[in-house]
C-alpha cells in the first residue's frame, strides 16, 4: 500500500513500507508534516523540491532536519535565498538526468518544461514519479508560435519518459489551461505504464475527473484529484 496526504499545490507527503516520501513542500495549512513527523512510526523520511518556485520550494522544510534522513534538492534551488539555511551536511543537491542512491532509494531526475527537475523514486519496490512543473503548458491565450514551442518541448521530453513503469505518478492537472488543462496529462498517460495518478497543481479549482475518452476503454486507473490540505488515499 502507498498512503498520501495533500500539503498544497504539488505538495504531498508519502509513505510505502518503512520509507517517508516529502515531495515539493513549500507550505502545510493543515500541520500534516509536524504532526506526521513527531508522531508516525518510520525508518527513513526524504524530502525532495523539484525547482526553486516558490511554490514548490521553502526553506520551512530545514526544520525537520532532526529527523530528515537526506534533503534531495534540484540544482537551481541553490540560488534561492533559502538555501542557506538547508543543513549542508544532509542536503544533496541533483541535476538534471542525474541520480542520486543510498542503500533504501534511488531517485533518477528527468528535464522539467519549467525549472528544475521531475523525479522518479524507486523504493520498496515501487516506482513513483513526480513531475514537478513538467507539463504541456498550453497557455489557451498565448500566440500560435509560442503555444507550439511550449507543445515542441513538452514533447521532446516525453520522449525520455515514454515507456517507463510508474506504480504512482504525480502530474499537473492545471485548471489555469482551462480547456488544455488535460492535454499534457493525457499523453503522459497514454505514452507511460501508469497505474495510478495524482493530479496536481491546482489550488482553487474544482477536483479533476478524467473527461469521457481520457482513458482507452479497459485502461481506467485510479485517480485521485485532492483538494483539501490534509486530504488522504491510499492505493
Ligand atoms: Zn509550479
């Protein structure tokens, strides 16, 4: 079983076996992460931050760093003015197409649309994917050119994703977009083996639910659209 709880935004805290995921923490309405943290049975807890937005990235998360077995941090947030205040001595820094292991989970990071990195944590035995700001970010009112430059690059880097296994993956499903809001999670979908889907990145939008189509008949698979901070699901 994979249990996971909606912080904010592309924030979410999970836990497979023994091992504690914390991905894109940038704030904690609800307290999950104090609470889970003083009072939760595990052995190993990483906190991973795709890029340095601030939405995805604060420097709150160095306040667990008692308990923090290593900080898996994108390169660029080494410019964020928070960065100094990250413990040297458990923060790993990981660039893109890069990897980073100990003796519990590797974490592979693919190019990001936007800032940063995605990731792919192998633990457990499981493979889960978190895009960050990876997306086709398909601005309905931007101009033709720019509209396909943002389609050119999100495909070229599906390219590096497509046909990899993911028992869990964590996609923007942006409600900004508006109509082109499922364009990138659409093919993520139909070019990955994913077989349950977090959307995310939509802070005041209604939950998402999959349109008439989205998926092939036979190949609908969980998907969880939080929106409360606190919220919870196991798969
Ligand atoms: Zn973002």
């Amino acid at each position: 079983m994979i249990e996971v709880i909606y912080l904010l935004n592309s924030g979410f805290l999970l836990r497979t076996g023994n091992i504690v995921l914390v991905f894109d923490a940038f704030d904690d309405p609800a307290g999950v992460l104090p609470k889970f943290i003083a009072e939760e049975c595990y052995e190993r807890l990483y906190f991973l931050a795709s890029h340095a937005h601030f939405d995805h990235f604060s420097p709150m998360i160095a306040a667990y760093a008692p308990e923090t077995t290593r900080y898996i941090l994108s390169d660029d947030i080494r410019q964020h003015s928070g960065a100094a205040q990250m413990p040297p001595n458990k923060t790993s820094w990981i660039g893109i197409y890069d990897r980073w292991q100990d003796d519990r989970i590797t974490v592979t990071s693919f190019s990001s649309t936007d800032e940063g990195t995605s990731f792919l944590v192998e633990t457990d035995g499981r493979r889960i994917f978190h895009a960050g700001d990876f997306n086709w970010w398909d601005w309905t009112g931007d101009t033709e050119r720019n509209r396909k430059l943002a389609e050119n690059g999100f495909r070229k880097q599906m390219k590096q994703i497509a046909g990899q296994t993911f028992d869990l993956a964590f996609f923007p499903v942006d409600g900004r977009l508006e109509t082109s809001m499922e364009r990138g999670v659409r093919v993520f979908c139909a070019e990955t083996d994913t077989k349950a889907l977090v959307s995310m990145h939509s802070v005041g939008y209604p939950a998402w639910q999959p349109s008439v189509g989205f998926f092939n008949e036979g190949q609908e698979i969980p998907v969880w659209s939080p929106r409360i901070a606190g919220e919870r699901y196991s798969f």
